[in-house]
C-alpha cells in the first residue's frame, strides 16, 4: 500500500512512468530482503535530475512525423507494463504533454474508440495512428506497440521457468504491478478533469460506475448509452 502512494504521489508530480515502474519494482524487492534504505530512496541527486528532466521536456512541441509516430509506439511497447490501460498513462505523457500531438479530448477519443472496437485496449493505437498521419500512420502505430511483444516473447521463451522460481523476480513484478494500478488510478483522475465538464458529464460517470460495479454491465453498453446521452442532450441544448 505504501509503495502504491508512493508511486501515485510521483506520478502525480510528474515523475516519467518508467521510473516511477523502476523504483516500485526494487523498493519492493529491497523490502523483502528487509534492506532498510532503498538506493533510490537514498540518492536524492538521481530522483532531483530525473525530476528536473522530466519538467525540462514539458511543454515543448514536437514536430509530428511518421518515423516519430513509429518511435514512440515502438517505445511504449517495448516498456509497457501491467496492464493495456496503463497504455493511457504512456499515451498522456507522451503525446498530450510532451509532443502536443493530441489534446486531452481526443486522447478520450481515443479511450472509447479502443473499448467499442474489437480486441485489445492496444488498439488505441491504431486509432490515434489514424487520426493523426491517416490510414499509414494507422498501420504504423498498430505495428509498433504489438511488435516488440512478440518479439520479447521470442527470446525470453527459454527464460520462463527460472524467472517463475525467482524469489528476486516475483518480489520486483509485485512492486511494479502495484505501481501499475498507480499509474492507472492517477491517469484515470487526469482525464476524468477533461470528461467531466458539467452536471450532467458527472452524473453520467458515477451512473456508469455503479452499473459496472453492481450489476458487472459490459462496458461496450455503457459507452454507447453515453454515446446516445450525450447526443439527446446536446440536441435539447
């Protein structure tokens, strides 16, 4: 619980996903071999730059190009851990405020584009591929995030069953699982400030939620309500 705050906390502030994953992961590990002050915890100068790096790169744009595109979703798939919707959180930090390719609204877009459609919540990406370099930048982002977890799987095929009976290893997938919910809860209160934008956005959102949480409704029929919803009410607008 401490190292889920902790992480939420940072993210919060800003620190990059990864090190926010990195420093969960091996606080996590560190604790269970009762080491009583995590390297990290303890090198303030690393934390202050890393901070101090991460601030320097917000709020500068970058110039959108398809080699681009393809790097930052090769990226995210080569890092991305947890869970698809810690993609959002990646997506956030990447493309809303540090390239300012896309605003908060079509990353939400985005969101319910990849729960209606068929698959993975990775297709997010070939949805924002799309809007942002069309039907090539499409293929490229879809290619992108999937590639590097085939190729991953590949290599570490023959490394499964000792990674299974490593102590060391299962102590640093906790920690990094838990910030990975971290990451999701945090990304989750980001974009619900851009979604919930009158009384009726929010009354719609906890409705949603207590559909979901008591009756366990899909939530491919909780998007499409919104869908209708916010139409019926724009059009007595």
């Amino acid at each position: 619980m401490v190292i889920g705050l902790l992480a939420l906390l940072a993210a919060a502030f800003g620190v990059n996903e990864l090190l926010c994953l990195a420093f969960a992961g091996s606080t996590e590990l560190l604790v269970r071999k009762r080491v009583s002050t995590p390297p990290l915890m303890a090198n303030g100068v690393a934390w202050t730059g890393g901070l101090a790096s991460v601030a320097a790169i917000k709020g500068l744009a970058t110039p959108f190009s398809l080699s681009g595109l393809f790097l930052v979703f090769a990226k995210i798939g080569s890092v991305l851990f947890g869970s698809g919707y810690v993609l959002l959180a990646f997506l956030r930090s990447d493309l809303v405020e540090q390239r300012h390719w896309l605003t908060e609204a079509q990353l939400l877009d985005a969101v319910a584009i990849g729960q209606v459609t068929p698959g993975p919540v990775f297709t997010t990406a070939t949805f924002i591929g799309y809007v942002l370099g069309g039907t090539p930048g499409a293929f490229l982002a879809t290619l992108a995030i999937f590639l590097p977890a085939f190729f991953f799987v590949a290599i570490s095929s023959v490394l499964l069953p000792k990674i299974r009976r490593s102590l060391s290893l299962a102590a640093v997938l906790d920690g990094v699982n838990v910030a990975s919910v971290a990451l999701m809860a945090m990304v989750t209160l980001q974009l619900g400030r851009a979604a919930l934008v009158d009384g009726t956005s929010a009354l719609l959102a906890v409705t949603a939620a207590l559909l979901l949480v008591r009756f366990k409704l899909n939530s491919t029929w909780l998007i499409l309500a919104g869908a209708l919803i916010g139409v019926a009410s724009r059009g007595f607008r």
